[in-house]
C-alpha cells in the first residue's frame, strides 16, 4: 500500500497493490493495523475451503461470495436448523456462535434458575 496524499484531518489517499485508491485513517496505517484494501482479506476468505466445516453452532452449507465487492458470505445451517448468510471474517474470528437461538436458550436458562433461587 502506497501513501499518495495525506489531508489536515489525518486521513491519508493510499493506492493498494491490487490498483484500489480509498481514504484511510493514517494512525490506523502507521500502527500497522490495515495493510491493504480488503482485497487481501477476501482472497485468504475465498481461498479457505469452509465448505462442511463447523464453527460452533454452524455448520457451512455453501460459498455465497463475495457482496459489496469486500465481505465474503457463506451459508451456515446453525443446530437449531435455520439456515442463514455469514459472513466469513466471522467464522473465522469466533464472532458468531449461532442464529441467536443460543442467547434465547441461554437467556430463558438464567432467567429460570434466579427464579428458583
């Protein structure tokens, strides 16, 4: 990633490897926390086969692709049986567990056990 201009407010025009131009936050590039566009993010997601793969309560069903041009989506049959997009970062990253029916479950479970108390 090349730095072209960088403005009052701190925000730096960069060019990526890939030939993207987008506006970052220089602190964020300077800390080393973005390296490139995203372009290098989706192809590790897109190279990863998660088909079968499990990822808590999901299962991954199928590869959507890729939606704005950046996020790679999947499609994941949690155990309670929906079926729903997520996406990839997620997976990988542990940032979703479930459809919500875990928090539901989990919710209902405290709740029963303060009442018995």
């Amino acid at each position: 990633m090349t730095i072209l201009a960088v403005d009052i407010e701190h925000k730096a025009l960069v060019i990526c490897r890939c030939g993207v131009e987008k506006t970052l936050d220089v602190h964020r590039i300077v800390r080393g926390r973005v390296k490139s566009c995203g372009c290098q993010q989706a192809k590790l997601l897109e190279s990863n086969n998660l088909l079968g793969q499990r990822f808590n309560s999901w299962i991954v069903k199928s590869y959507i692709g890729r939606i704005n041009g950046q996020s790679t989506y999947w499609l994941c049959q949690c155990d309670c049986g929906t079926e729903k997009p997520v996406k990839g970062f997620f997976l990988l990253n542990d940032k979703s567990k479930s459809c919500g029916c875990q928090f539901e479950k989990n919710f209902k479970e405290s709740r029963q056990k303060r009442l018995d108390r």
